[in-house]
C-alpha cells in the first residue's frame, strides 16, 4: 500500500523535531543519499540502516536519504555516474544517452549493456555520491537548523524544557 503524501510530509517534520541534534541528522541524511547514489544496488536499504547503527546516527532519516534513488530519479543517477566515470577514466564521454539507458533500464539485456560501462559507472557514481552526500549534509544542516531556531521562537524552549523560575 502506497504512503498518503500528507503521512510522509508529517514523517518528514518528525525527523526536524526529533531530539536528534541537527549534525546528526544531516549526516544520516547525507550518509542515506550517499548509499542511494552509489553502485550498491539492491543493497541501499541494508546498508543505511546497518551504518547508521554502527555509526550512531538517526535510522530513519538514513533511510529516508536512500530514496534519492527512487525510479523517477535513478536514470539520472546512472547517466551522470556513467559521465562522470568515462569522463575521469577515458576523458571522453560515454556515448550512452539518457534515452539510452531508460529504453535500456528495463530490458534483458542491460546487464550486457552494463558490463561494458561497469568500470567507470562504478567510479562515476562514487564519485556523484560523494557531491550529492556533500550537498546534502550542508543542505539539511541548514534546515534543520533553521526549523530548530524557528520553532523554538515560536513553540519556547526545545524538547518541553522550561525556562528556570525567578
């Protein structure tokens, strides 16, 4: 069954008002889109939740990170991973379009098309994870912070801490 949009945006204001510190919860974030823009395919999941508990930090917003490798955004990822690599191994491009690799995503014979592009595919979205788990740690630092400083204006002190009796 399908999440309702307004069930995943009251998720999503969850993770800010959680007692997680804002740090944290931008590197589980960024930790999150790293594994989901990388080649680990299958594994995202698995891996999110497992370095985020090895790691300390916030599960679900790990989780939450993966999803930028949903189906709407993953030719994306691939064609710019693909770039990327071919680009920084072979200084040329991949001669593989993004048309390309949508007509090819879901036919028999990508994995045939993929093994000749492994190498640098594999670089390539490392190399695009890294970028993409960099903008998103300082991208979410600021708005955690930022939904932090806003509420307590408004809501008082964070966490139900009252301010100390005169």
């Amino acid at each position: 069954m399908l999440a309702r949009p307004s069930r995943i945006r009251e998720q999503f204001r969850s993770l800010w008002r959680s007692h997680t510190s804002p740090r944290k919860i931008a590197l589980a974030l960024s930790l999150g889109v790293f594994l989901g823009a990388s080649p680990f395919w299958g594994l995202h999941t698995l891996l999110a939740i497992g370095l985020a508990f090895v790691l300390g930090l916030n599960k679900p917003a790990a989780l939450f990170g993966t999803l930028v490798s949903n189906p709407l955004f993953a030719p994306f990822l691939i064609f710019f991973g693909l770039e990327t690599g071919s680009w920084l191994l072979y200084a040329r491009p991949a001669h593989l379009s993004l048309g390309d690799i949508k007509h090819h995503f879901q036919s028999p014979d990508f994995m045939d098309l993929m093994s000749e592009y492994l190498l640098p595919y594999v670089v390539g979205s490392l190399v695009v994870a890294v970028l993409l788990a960099f903008l998103t740690f300082w991208a979410s630092l600021w708005i955690a912070r930022s939904y932090r400083r806003v509420n307590q204006q408004t809501e008082g002190p964070p966490f139900g801490d009252s301010p100390a009796a005169p």
